[in-house]
C-alpha cells in the first residue's frame, strides 16, 4: 500500500510496506577505506543521521542495508553491530531524533518547544502557551511525513514486549505527560488544576495521534488543517482568547 499525504499544493509520497527495491548501487556511498575513527557513540549518530536521510528519500523499507553500510563507510557486518537488523534500526531512529531536543538539529521537535517553555526569557515568553507549542509541534510534524508514518506504525509493532522499541514506546506517554504538566503555562483560570489541566493534555495528545493518522491516509486535509480544526473544540473562545 502506497499512502499519499497532501500538505498544500504538494504531494509526498509514503511507502508504508516492506520495499527492498532501491539497489545499494543506486544510492550514493563514500568508500569504506575513507571513513573516519568515529566513537561507539558518535558512529550510531552517523548510523541514525545517515537513515533518515535514506528513509525520507525512499521510504523505512525502501533502501537495503547495505546502501546504509555504503553511506557510513562501513561493510555489512560492521553495521551490523552496531543495529542487528531494519526494525532496531527503525527503532533507533525513533529514539533518536522523534523527541529530540538538540538545538540547531532539523529534527528539533516537542522536546525543545518544552525546553523553550521552561526559560523565563522575555523574548521566549510567548512559547510559554500551550495552545501555541502543540501547534508548532504539529506544524513541524507536517514537514517531516515519512517519520511520522514510521513512528505510528512502530507504535502498533512495539506492542510486542520483544519488538526493540517496546521500552520506548511504553514509558514515552508518561514522560511526554510529566514534562507537558511540569511546565509553568500561561492557562485560563480554569485550567490552573492540576487535574484539569491533565485531562486537557492527555485528550490534546489523543487529538494529535488522531490528526496525524488522519492525514496519512486522507490527502484532501494537510495535517494543519486537521489541527486547527480540532484546535477550536481543545481550545475555544473566549476561555482562551489571550492564551494562546
């Protein structure tokens, strides 16, 4: 099954099954002899750099490992020891870059957005809104379709307490919740409860997995446009006129 992702006048096109048809010799590759002495962990950064690359050009499955290998200068069997096989690569992938909060990273997502509402900042003091973050989080979702794909299906896989990604995908909610209600937002009155405020996040988290299944399978909405719509219901006017 091939998924289609509008997002403007533009088309994306998402392969959302096992593609082993892009040769090793298709892609380009430095030559093994010329790698550098990397460390354990700046090798696995390469690792996950280098795959995103490969999965947003052609897709989770659509590149064989060894055009993998060939990008980091390594053999097969030296990549192999750092990532066994596609689905603890997929996974490290993830892991690595989904939540990332590396500053000056293109892959700076909801993580950083939560680090910019801990400063107290004058100039970053808008980024304290919560409605204002989920949407910059969406917006930067948006432009990054394959990993979303790769992040919802890994979601269902990781079920299995033996896929590689279990762990992450188990304490991630919890985590993503502790940080999300630890901030010091600026909210309505009514929304100063702690538990009010909990019950708001969980259903704005549920709302974005939703969204962004939604877009994946139906090209007439971008995944903005499907936020927004939910964005009036979550937080509607006059209670967040002010807040957002």
């Amino acid at each position: 099954m091939k998924t289609h992702v509008g997002s403007g006048n533009s088309i994306l096109q998402i392969s959302m099954e096992p593609q082993e048809n892009t040769s090793a010799n298709s892609i380009k590759s430095r030559p093994i002899n010329q790698r550098k002495r990397l460390s354990p962990a700046q090798r696995r950064k390469q690792i996950v750099q280098e795959a995103v690359t490969l999965i947003t050009q052609y897709g989770s499955y659509g590149f064989p490992m060894q055009a993998l290998a060939d990008a980091v200068g390594m053999t097969l069997p030296g990549l192999n020891h750092y990532v066994k096989n596609r689905e603890e690569l997929l996974s490290l992938v993830i892991e690595t870059f989904y939540d990332s909060e590396e500053e000056g990273n293109a892959h700076t997502a909801l993580g950083a957005a939560i680090s910019h509402c801990n400063q107290t900042d004058s100039a970053t003091k808008e980024r304290r809104h919560l409605p204002s973050t989920l949407h910059e989080t969406v917006r930067f979702n948006a432009k990054r379709p394959e990993l979303v794909a790769l992040f919802m299906r890994l979601a269902i896989e990781a079920s299995d307490p033996e896929h590689p990604a279990h762990e992450f995908y188990q304490n991630r909610h919890n985590s993503i919740l502790t940080d999300m209600t630890s901030v010091d937002w600026e909210l309505p009155e009514e929304y100063r409860d702690p538990e009010r405020l909990h019950d708001l996040i969980v259903t704005a988290f549920f709302a974005m997995d939703g969204v962004q299944i939604q877009s994946l399978t139906n090209p007439n909405e971008s995944m903005m446009q499907l936020w927004e719509r939910a964005e009036h219901i979550l937080f509607p006017s006059p209670t967040w006129d002010g807040y957002r």
